[in-house]
C-alpha cells in the first residue's frame, strides 16, 4: 500500500475535501483525484462521496480514516529513527501569528530549512485562531496567555509587554499612574481582552474600553502612535518606537507579568523529530534575541 495515496487519502479527510487537500499538499486536483483513485481500486471499498454538500466519508472511510493516519504517523516516525545521515525529511506546516511572524519568526524557521535541505516547510501566517487537527497543522508558534485546550503545549521562551501611548495622547488626556486610572482612557484592543497588571506580589486584572480594535498587533502600533490611545504590546513591536520617542512607556510600577511563545502540537505520546527541532532552534533564538529576552527586564525561567 503507497504511504503517499494513504496521506492523500487522510488530508482529503481532514481537510473536508479535494480541492482543499491539494491546496494543502501544494499539488494539482488531478493529482490528488488520481491518488485516491488508486487507493480505493486498492481496498476495493469507496472511501469518499460527493454530494451537494460536498465531500463526505462513507462509513468505511471514515473507519478507514483513523488507521490510515496512525500508519502515517508511524511510518515518518519509523524513517527518521533509521535515517543513517540524520537528516529530517517529509512536511512540516506550521501556523504562526502575522503580528510579528513575518520579522521575527519568519527568519527563524528559514534557517530551519538551511539546517535540514530534505524538510519540506509550509507556513501559514495568520492572527486567526487556527485548528491544527481539522486543517492539517503540524504544529503553531502562539503567543500570549494560552487558554487551557487538549494541544501540548511546550514554552519556547517568555514575551516581554507594556502599556505605551503617544505623547501626543499623553498630552491631552494625562498619564495614569494606578490601574483604576486605566478605566477612564481609551484602550486599544484585539477585542474585548481583559489586561493583567503588577501590583507588589499582586496580579491585578483590568478590563479596558475604547473605539478602535484590531486583531492584529502591528495594527495597535499604527493606532497608538496616532495618539488613539494606550495599547498594552509586547516589547519586540515596540522598541524602535520607544528608543525614538514616539511612544512612551506607561505605569512602570503595574508593569504586566509576562507572557510567553509556545510551539503547539496536537496530542500525542511523542513529537515528531521535525517539531522538536523547530522547538530547539525556536528556544535558541529566544536566548541570543534582545527583543523577546525582554528590552524592560529579564526574569529567570
């Protein structure tokens, strides 16, 4: 049976159909339809069929589904434990946050591929929530505070933030010193987030109001600086800005605990040799960065 038609077969499965599987693959329609083609006349039982709804797993492909994936699984575990030279081979897809991905992680995971010339990388930029399982991921760099979910979870290094504003905005609408000061600004947020401030051996929880939203970082930066408000970002978007004095950093005394980065997997006994090495170089740029070692302080892990 060809490991080939049964991957095929699994991301048809998990991505709801053909066309979106060769988007996945980064193959032609054709390719695929041939594939599955083969793998059926192999078994001699339909796996898939199509509807006005669309694609749908007969009761044999969706029984078919969970065995298929196990082999793949093992099988690409099974190569990279005989591989004489060491070498990572086969796909890794890797969801990361577009508020800092591209100028931060995008270099990382480039020199991923110059380390291993035989892995075949596919990145998918975004500050959507993304599901790794149902679309096919690998693995995801995320950023922030995690919510508790079924994902392993392994820290890469912690994110450094604060609250800045303009001193334009400063200007007109004064400076807060105490987090109650923060009810009466405008805040600029991803949504409707609350904001977690220091105070002694305190965690203080804030939930700040304003106007302008974003669902991305780079986008609370241009806010701010346009003296909309106070945004709390993490330190990597905003120290040119800082350094240049287009942003002033606010309530040094409440600054917020810190986040962290994470490498995301979905559950299962062992990582693939492909995600740890992407976590070790990952938690090796995190080391030698001054940007995510933190620009207002370190902390020990």
């Amino acid at each position: 049976m060809n490991i080939e038609e049964l991957q095929t077969f699994v991301d048809i499965a998990d991505a709801g159909g053909i066309s979106a599987a060769a988007l996945r693959l980064g193959v032609s329609k054709s390719i695929v339809s041939r594939r599955l083609a083969r793998l059926e006349m192999e078994l001699g039982t339909q796996l898939l069929t199509r509807s006005t709804r669309g694609t749908v797993l007969t009761e044999a492909g969706a029984a078919f589904r969970d065995y298929a994936a196990r082999v793949c699984v093992e099988i690409e575990v099974a190569k990279e434990t005989i591989s004489p030279d060491g070498e990572l081979r086969g796909r890794l897809r890797v969801a990361v946050p577009i508020s800092f991905g591209p100028t931060h992680f995008a270099p990382v995971i480039a020199e991923m591929a110059r380390r291993h010339p035989l892995l075949h990388i596919q990145t998918s930029y975004s500050d959507r929530f993304v599901d790794l399982i149902a679309e096919g991921y690998d693995c995801a760099i995320r950023v922030g505070y995690l919510a508790d979910s079924n994902l392993i979870a392994r820290r890469i290094g912690p994110i450094y933030g604060r609250l800045v504003a303009s001193p334009d905005y400063i200007k007109t609408h004064g400076q807060p010193e105490k987090p109650e000061e923060l009810i009466a600004h405008q805040a600029l947020m991803q949504g409707t987030e609350a904001w977690q401030l220091t105070d002694g051996g305190k965690t203080i929880t804030v939930h700040p109001q304003g106007r302008f939203k974003a669902d991305n970082g780079v986008a609370l930066v241009a806010a701010a600086l346009a003296g909309l408000g106070i945004a709390y970002l993490p330190d990597c978007l905003t120290h040119e800005h800082i350094a240049a004095g287009k942003l002033i950093p606010l309530m040094a005394r409440h600054s917020p605990p810190p986040a962290g980065a994470y490498i995301i997997r979905p559950p299962g006994q062992y990582p693939a040799r492909r995600i740890r090495a992407l976590t070790e170089i990952l938690i090796e740029h995190f080391n030698h960065s001054p940007y995510f070692a933190g620009t207002q302080q370190k902390t020990a892990l």
